[in-house]
C-alpha cells in the first residue's frame, strides 16, 4: 500500500515529465532507488540488482521493471496498475552472458520507444559502466543523455506529508540522540552503545515506528572526533574522552539527521570548550538569518563570518538538501550551503545543516535539519545545542 494518495504520485510524475520536456527527452530510465520510490512509491531492500522505473512522456503511468522475484513487492507498494509492473527472469542476475539491461532495451524496443531521446542517471550509486554497456548492446543506435539530477531537483520541494514524515522522523531523532548519550558511558563498549542507538532508531515512538536510515551510526571518539564519517569499534569508552554524534530519526525513508559531541569526564579540555561554544554560536545565528529567497551561499557566508572572528574558517560545505533516500546517503546531491552555489531557498525545502569542525586532534559537531518556511526556517528536532559532559 502507497504511503501517499495516488493524486500525489501523478503531481510527482507530471512534474518529471515537465522537466524532461524542458531538457529534450522522451524517457528516462530511473536507476537512484530515491527516485523510484518518489515517482512509484516503490520500496524494497532490491537495489543490489539491476532496476529501473521507465517514465515516458507517451505512457499516463511509470513502468516499474526489476527482477521477477521483487515484483510482488512492487505490487504492495507501487501505485501504478498491476501491467506496469514488469520483471524479467531470474536467469539474467549476476550472470557474465547476459544482463537485465538488455531485457530493458528489448521493452524499449517492443514498446517502440528505442528511437526516442533517452536519458539515464549516469551518476547515481546503482547505474553502473556495465549497465550502460548491456543497454547499448541491445540499442546501438541510441545515444543517451544524462538525467542524473532531474528527478532530484523535482523532489526539492517538499509536500505537505513529506513534510509531516520528515516531522515525525524528527521526534525519532530526539529519542535516539539521548538514547546515545545515556549509554555513553566508561566500560560500556561503543558497539554496546550503537547497539541501543540501533534499537531507538526501529523502534521510534509509540505512536509510529522508524526506519532504517540511509547512514550508519558515526560514533568516533577521542582523536578521531577529529575526522568524519568514522563509525564505531568493540573499545570500551574512557574518562577524558570526546564522542562525536552523527546519527539520524527516519520515518518512510525520510531522514532528519542531527549531530551532537559528548565528553565523557567531568572537565573537558578548553580548547575544545571554545570549539563548542563558537560553533554552537555560529550555528544558532545561521539559522536564526534563514530566509525564502537567500541564495545557498548567502546562508554558507553567515557561517563564514562568524567563525573568521576566531580566525578560523570551514573550507567544507554546511549543508546540503535532504530528505527521502537509500543508504548510502540522505543528501539529495542538488543544493550546498557553500561558496558558488546561487541556487534559490523555497519554502518547503528542506536541509541538514552541519557545523563539524575537524582540527588536528580533536573535533566538535552540532548539526540541524531544518524546513525552510515562509518566513524563516523551522527545525525538525529540538535538542539542546551543546557540547554534553557525561561525568
């Protein structure tokens, strides 16, 4: 069963075809399991072989094409009637002879679309060099264009109940975050403590459960708080120890990530005191300038120049679009909060600001996801901003 009235799946859909129109194509074939679900509401642990979602301008309704076995599941949560629904034979999967990619060129062929301006997510993690290959074997006449980004761009706009599920993922968020911090802890291991962040984050709240995210726990501590997108280890924690926090609530695949650093002692080092303070002061004023019609960039300079006073500056991006997506990522890959980026901020899209500053030996993060409104920005989580001492 979709997640959504099937009136919003056709608004998604006509929004796709419109921006195909506008960059010259007829198809597209959708590989980002993101974008499938979007357009279909298609959602399955079946990424790891060859799909697609066909959306052509001469059909009302997406093909979803898979593999044979997965095509049940596409009938619990597609909304598409049940012949758009198409699986090909299992005696295509991980074979060196043949590929599911041909049987996607024989339908475009047999559905007399093989002649047409085709596009393809050159750059999505799932389309593969091979994939391409398999596909012109079967269309050598074909030259296909690049769609990577337009399905992205469509979904950057939230509606108003992908709004409400990145809502509820917020409160997931809160109840994993202080799961995290009540179980960091000296003796308890940091694979005990992922352990229940885990649990916080299937669970979610009574009222409605969570889902996996797109990102695993990132738990670094002591030195390595100094690096990111570091995980977690079977060590004990120790006194006199930084964590670093980056964890995520989802709910239907919509995300709201939240950072936070924890000490665990009762006296944290200065320096890293400072570090908090400046960059939890800089994260406030941020958001606090948020406004419709700011260009990312403009949002990246306060940043900026609040931490130049310190005589420090970020050279990494603060931010970036997110909100419905697959491991390994919930960024949406369009917008940045950095330097150069002039794209626009619209009510209802929405963010993960993270302020992670990595200097040598140590490091300090606090993050925020965040809706942009009609007259600011609002936070899908409220957590205190601060560096945690754990004594």
């Amino acid at each position: 069963m979709s997640i959504f009235p099937q009136s919003e799946y056709v608004q998604r859909v006509q929004a796709a075809r419109t921006s195909m129109q506008k960059q010259g194509m007829d198809v597209i074939l959708v590989s980002d399991p993101a974008n499938m679900n979007y357009l279909t509401g298609y959602d399955g642990w079946s990424f790891y072989t060859p799909q697609v979602v066909l959306l052509s301008l001469e059909h009302d309704q997406p093909f979803w094409i898979g593999r044979g076995m997965d095509a049940n599941g596409a009938r619990h949560t597609v909304w598409m009637d049940a012949e758009h629904i198409i699986g090909y034979p299992d005696k295509l999967v991980q074979v060196e002879n043949d590929h599911p990619m041909r049987f996607v060129g024989h339908f475009l062929r047999d559905h007399k679309l093989h002649t047409k301006r085709i596009g393809v997510e050159k750059d999505a993690y799932y389309f593969t060099v091979r994939w391409l290959e398999e596909l012109l074997t079967v269309l050598p006449e074909t030259t296909p264009l690049d769609c990577t980004l337009l399905v992205n761009w469509v979904r950057s706009i939230k509606s108003e109940r992908e709004i409400a599920y990145m809502k509820q993922a917020g409160r997931i968020a809160e109840k994993v975050m202080q799961t995290a911090i009540d179980n960091i802890r000296p003796e308890i291991r940091e694979c005990d403590a992922v352990a229940e962040v885990y649990r916080a984050q299937m669970r979610g709240l009574p009222e409605f459960g969570g889902d996996y995210p797109a990102i695993v726990p990132m738990m670094p501590t002591g030195e390595k708080t100094s690096a990111p997108h570091l995980t977690w280890t079977d060590e004990p924690y120790q006194k006199d120890q930084a964590v670093n926090l980056e964890l995520a609530g989802c709910r239907h695949r919509y995300h709201c990530p939240i950072a936070r650093t924890a000490y665990v002692g009762s006296n944290p080092p200065q320096k890293l005191q400072d570090l908090a303070q400046r960059t939890v002061e800089g994260l406030n004023l941020t958001l606090d300038a948020i406004r419709p019609g700011m260009k990312c960039e403009d949002i990246e300079g306060v940043w900026r120049k609040h931490i130049a006073r310190f005589g420090m500056e970020k050279e990494s991006r603060i931010g970036y679009s997110m909100g419905l997506n697959y491991p390994p990522d919930w960024g949406e890959h369009t917008m940045s909060l950095r330097p150069g980026d002039t794209s626009v901020l619209k009510p209802d899209m929405t963010f993960h600001m993270i302020l992670g500053m990595w200097m040598e030996d140590f490091g300090f993060e606090c993050s925020e996801s965040f809706q942009v409104t009609e007259s600011g920005c609002e936070t899908f989580a409220r957590f205190p901003r601060q560096l945690f001492v754990i004594k």
